[in-house]
C-alpha cells in the first residue's frame, strides 16, 4: 500500500461532514483508495492542499447509474498537482460550479467548486481521490491518503448504519 507524501485535509467542511465511504463494489482495483463523501447538491468543495489546477471540466448538467453516464463527457471534474507528483481529483461536481481555471494556484482550504450529481452517479457526493497520475485517462494509482484530521472512512455494507443509508438514498 501507497500512503501520500502530503497531509491532506479534508475536501469538505467540517460542518459538512456525515458520511466517508469507500465502497470496495465501487473502488477497486486503481480506485481502492477513492472516498465518496454524500453531500447535498451546491455543497462547498475546498482544495485539500496547495497546488496547480491541471484540469477542469463543468459544462454537464446529466448524471446517473445508466451505463452511457460513465463516460467522461458527463463527468464533471477538477484535478490539482501538488508537490512530491501527487495529484488530488474532485469528480461529480454540480453545473457550472467549478471556480478554479486551468494554470491556477491554489491553496489549501480554498472554495474550488460545489458539489453535484454529474457522470455515473446515483445521488450527490463528492468523488475525491489522490493519485500518482494526474490524467482521468490514466490515473496510475490511488494513494492510501494521510489527512491531517483522521476521521472514519466506512468500507463496508456492513459498517452503515441506517441513517448512512439514508444519507445514500438507499
């Protein structure tokens, strides 16, 4: 297992936080370490540390679990560089919400966009991952991520509780 050179924190607010998830059915293989975070539509999404945007898209309004959504023209996105060749992705993002263009510093905390529902997706969250390449070709490989903050990452059915499945509309 890769663990991050960086210490992240965590994309979203505190105020915002209910729910961290990594289902293994949905992250596996290169994703095995991306985490979901179930968030009402519009919802903040802040830089997770310092860095370059690389890559931004926002001109889809289309999402959900038929198989001609998991497709990256309806996928919604951010990806950053970051020093140690770590690069952060921020997926599903709402319509026309990301803030943050193409060669533009960030810093750690900064509002970069707001959450959605875009590309294969079953209810709003936020797709957050960091990994070793910085192209939604060819990620290379999720890394095991260190956050500043430990906080609980669900990575089993059997670890929600009932309000977790409500929160994911199941």
């Amino acid at each position: 297992m890769t663990r991050t050179k960086n210490v992240y924190i965590m994309p979203i607010r505190k105020k915002d936080f209910k729910l961290a998830i990594s289902d293994p059915n949905a992250h596996n293989g290169i994703l095995q370490h991306a985490i979901d975070f179930p968030l009402p539509e519009g919802t903040e999404i802040i830089s997770a540390y310092d860095g370059i945007v690389i890559n931004t898209k926002s001109n889809s309004s289309k999402g959900g679990l038929e198989k001609k959504y998991n497709h990256l023209k309806y996928l919604n996105f951010i990806v950053i560089k970051h020093k140690n060749n770590e690069y952060s992705e921020y997926s599903h993002l709402k319509f026309k919400s990301v803030f943050v263009k193409k060669g533009q510093r960030v810093k750690v905390g900064e509002v970069i966009g707001y959450s959605g529902n875009t590309g294969y997706s079953s209810s709003p969250h936020l797709h957050f991952h960091v990994c070793t390449r910085g192209s939604l070709e060819d990620i290379g490989e999720t890394l095991d991520i260190q956050f500043s903050k430990p906080f609980k990452i669900k990575r089993k059915e059997s670890d929600l509780t009932e309000n977790d499945k409500k929160l994911l509309g199941r």
